[in-house]
C-alpha cells in the first residue's frame, strides 16, 4: 500500500481492539488489517487483543498486559462458571491504565464476543470517543453472531430462553441473553459511541431491532491485494499441482463443520458440475465427519492456511469459489477470491450483494435457494465466461474494496469523530 506523506501534528493516536488478530476469524482480520494500515500511513496506532497467533510485541498489545495469561484465563472461567465475562468490564480498569500511559485519541472496537463487555465502552467513552464496527448481530442481540431463523431479538422482551444457549459464544452454565441485550440497549442510548457498519445489510438489520438511537456510518471492509498480485492462473496451477484442463472448484470456511457455512450446498454444487475432470480445492479445518462428505472426489486439502501469498495460489489456481454460507456480513473469503480475479458462484447472503452483481463479477442466486444453486451450477461448463467474470470481479475490488480505500476511510471518520463533527 502506498504511503501517504503525513505530518506529526494530523497523525491519529488509535486503539485498535479486537479479540484476536487474523486467527480470531474475519472482524479481527479487519482489526490487524486496520492497525498495520493505519500505521504504514504514518499513525501511532495500538492493536490491543487477547489471543495472537503472530505474536505480541510493542504495537500488538494483550488486554491485561503482557502477562495476561491469568487475566485471560480468569475472563475464561468466569464467561463458561458463572456467565458473567460480557457482563463485567474486566478490562475497563487495563484500558484505563493504558489511557494514562499513551496519549489515546480514540479506541476503535471490533469483535466483542465472549472477550470484552459492552460496558467497557461505555466507561472508556466518558473519557476520549469511542467507535464500534458492527460485524455480525451480536452488537444489537443477546449475544448469538446470527440469529439464524430466531426472531426473538425482534420482541421486547428480547432474547428470553435463547434457543442458542448452550452453543458458542453462548455457551454458558446460565442463559444471559436478556442480560446481554438489555446492556446493549443500554449502552446505544449512549450518543458518544459511534457506530460503523461494513455493509448496509447488517445497518438495517439494526435498524430492524428497535434499539438503535443514532446513525451508522457504512465503510466496507477492505484486504490487502499484494499477495494476489504477480502471479498467474497457469503459475499456480503448476504450483500446486493441478493441470491446465481441469476445473478447480475452491470453498473455504475456518471451520468447515460450522452449519451456518453449509459446505455440504457447496459439495452437491461440485458434483452437479458437468465437467470430465474436476477437482476442489478445500481451506479449513476439517474433521472425520467432514471428510467423509468428499468421498469419491479428487480433493486437495491443505487445512486452513495462515500465509496470505498461499491462500492466492490456491484461489488463483480455481475456475470458481464455492460460497454457500447461510449468514454474512461483508465477508472476506469473497473480497479475497476478487482479488485473485476468480469467480464467485453460490449466495447472495447479506452483504455479499453489496460486493458482487450476478451476471457481471459473479454467478448468484437467492440465500439458501439449493435449487436454483444446482441449476445454475448444472449450466457450468465452458471456463471461458467464469475468467471474464472473475476479471470484472479483480475490477471491483480495485476501485471499491482495496486495503488503501478502507484506511483512508476510517482515517476521515476518526477525523470527523474526534473534531465533534460526527455526533
């Protein structure tokens, strides 16, 4: 990414705070994409998270210090025992300490979910302005990421006798959802928390819950496109061992078992392909249960895949990416095969219709719609349109989704925010 020529006095100050950095799934992705950014462009900004595949050192920092290893595991035992770990700011009084040892203009908060309570923002907000990134349902919902079909979030009371209770992250020993949505209500009454959406699906879906009191500013989430640059279709093929008349069909999931990404509507999509050689590509963990679903076809498996310039070999290397899931915000699997300029086929979930157009950047039906998924994938044959597709879909997330657009977004809302323009 270029950097911008920035002088002492207009650099940001930021806290960045997620849960985890890019082994924490997509909104802490978004958060270390965000804090690395932010920074080539000349910002002091701290990325403050509880878990660090890549390490912690001076810039990435772990809630509750450098030796949080006990502070990690108290929040642990007091989220799965007593059911308490989004209830109580446990991290308010380390923010604090934090506040009086950097010169903090603003925190920007990510995924909150079962690592950092709402009521921490309300107590940090009193002091220096606060900004949330909506990126699943559970800033507006008793703590479930999607509701999948529930409608009690919709209700006042809301989100009694969860129907998820018992499954992450609401997998606790006491139901607290109508705990939870109550603080949420709570603490959007609060006008100094500001919020952002990646997609204006989700912003309305808040919109639907009743509980919101001020405006959401939309910035699309954005990726770094330097790994899927400099290296050809043929090139990775031949890399990874695939030949140059084979179809290559790719999904992914970091977990490949979680029903809400639905890779069995992706396994029945590739078989429903009417090709002579045909092979998938599979990112993710994966488990017995899960490998039994690819018998009888020829699949490369590589689990799920950390280093960026590997994931664009394999997503350059395939003719489609399979996208299936039931629930999404502005994911980043999508964003990632735009950038390898390999074309979409599966779901227009949530914000995905806001990324891609079928008939232009991508092959969409309906969320959920197996039939007309199966009809359409039934239709595949020649690779020549799929690469047409796939090269407009490059095209839009070089003039839309690039990690350069989504810094420079941000950049102008913290302006806005800290000047008071943005209340």
């Amino acid at each position: 990414m270029p950097r911008r020529q920035t002088s002492s006095s207009s650099r940001r100050h930021i806290a960045e705070v997620s849960k985890a950095d890019f082994v924490g799934g997509g909104a802490s992705a978004i958060a270390t994409l965000l804090a690395s950014g932010l920074r080539m462009e000349g910002n002091p900004v701290l990325h403050y998270c509880l878990y660090a595949g890549g390490g912690f050192d001076y810039w990435r920092r772990p809630i509750g210090g450098h030796s949080s290893r006990l502070f990690m595991d108290e929040n642990l035992s007091l989220k799965a025992n007593e059911s308490l770990a989004d209830v109580i700011p446990l991290e308010a009084g380390f923010f604090q300490n934090e506040l009086e040892r950097f010169p903090i203009e603003l925190f920007h908060f990510h995924d909150l979910t079962s690592a950092i309570s709402p009521l921490t923002l309300d107590r940090l907000s009193q002091q220096v302005p606060v900004i949330w990134t909506l990126h699943d349902f559970s800033p507006f919902t008793g703590g479930c990421i999607y509701p999948m079909g529930c409608e009690r979030w919709l209700t006042e009371p809301a989100c009694m006798s969860c129907p998820q209770h018992g499954q992450w992250p609401l997998d606790t020993a006491v139901d607290t959802a109508w705990i939870n949505r109550n603080i949420k209500k709570h603490i959007h009454k609060n006008k100094k928390i500001h919020l952002v959406s990646p997609s204006q699906w989700l912003a309305d879906q808040f919109k639907r819950s009743g509980i919101l009191e001020k405006n959401i500013t939309i910035i699309p989430n954005g990726i770094d496109g330097s790994p899927f640059s400099g290296i050809d279709k043929i090139s990775a093929r031949k890399k990874i061992g695939v030949s140059e008349n084979e179809f290559v069909a790719c999904f992914s999931s970091g977990n490949l078992a979680d029903p809400r990404k639905n890779i069995i509507h992706s396994i029945e999509a590739i078989k429903n392909i009417n090709v002579k050689r045909k092979k998938i590509i599979v990112l993710g963990h994966r488990d017995k249960n899960i490998s039994n679903l690819f018998e009888g076809l020829d699949v490369i498996s590589p689990g799920f895949i950390y280093d960026r310039r590997v994931l664009a070999e394999y997503l350059k290397a395939s003719d489609i990416f399979l996208f299936t899931s039931l629930a999404e915000n502005h994911p980043l699997s999508t964003l990632e095969a735009m950038a390898a300029g390999t074309c979409v086929v599966g779901y227009a979930t949530g914000g995905v219709q806001e990324q891609l157009t079928h008939g232009v950047n991508a092959l969409l039906v309906a969320p959920d719609d197996r039939e007309g998924l199966l009809a359409m994938t039934g239709q595949l044959g020649s690779r020549e349109p799929l690469l047409n597709f796939g090269l407009n879909a490059r095209h839009k997330y070089e003039q839309e989704f690039t990690l350069s657009m989504m810094v420079e977004r941000y950049l102008s809302f913290f302006d806005r925010v800290c000047s008071g323009a943005e209340g």
